[in-house]
C-alpha cells in the first residue's frame, strides 16, 4: 500500500505544481469556476444517468466527452488570456 500512496503523493504534487505554474494568481479565479462548472456538469450526468435521463452508458461516454472538451477548451483559453 505505501508504494501507491507515494505514487499518488508524487502524482498529486507534479499536478499541483504544474497547475501553479501554468495557471497565474490573476487567472486563478477563472481556473476554480472552470473547475467548478466541470464538477457541476459530470454531477449533472451522474445524476441524469441514475434517474434515466440518460439511458444508456454510450449516451453517458459521449456527455462526459462533451464536458470534457469543453473543460479542456476553457482551460486553454484560460492560459491564452481570454
């Protein structure tokens, strides 16, 4: 068990530094509300998915592909200064 909490500890901090370096203390208030809108997107597909809104796990994928690419969209935009 220790050699995966390391993995995931040397993960966490190659992602938080890269993160810090990438996104600047002027865009961070940009880079949080992307996140949160992520998280509020993929808990809306969960949700959808659990109560049958979305029927099938290929629906599924393809939602979370979209969140995704706009996520990733947002975040180059972030770091473009836009």
């Amino acid at each position: 068990m220790s050699s995966f909490n390391d993995a995931y500890n040397n993960d966490k901090q190659y992602k938080e530094s890269l993160i810090s370096r990438v996104i600047t203390p002027d865009k961070h208030e940009a880079y949080e509300q992307a996140v949160d809108y992520t998280i509020e997107d993929m808990i809306g597909i969960m949700e959808a998915y659990k109560h049958g809104s979305i029927s099938d796990e290929k629906e599924a994928q393809e939602q979370i592909r979209v969140f995704l690419e706009e996520y990733t969209v947002k975040l180059f935009n972030i770091t473009k200064g836009k």
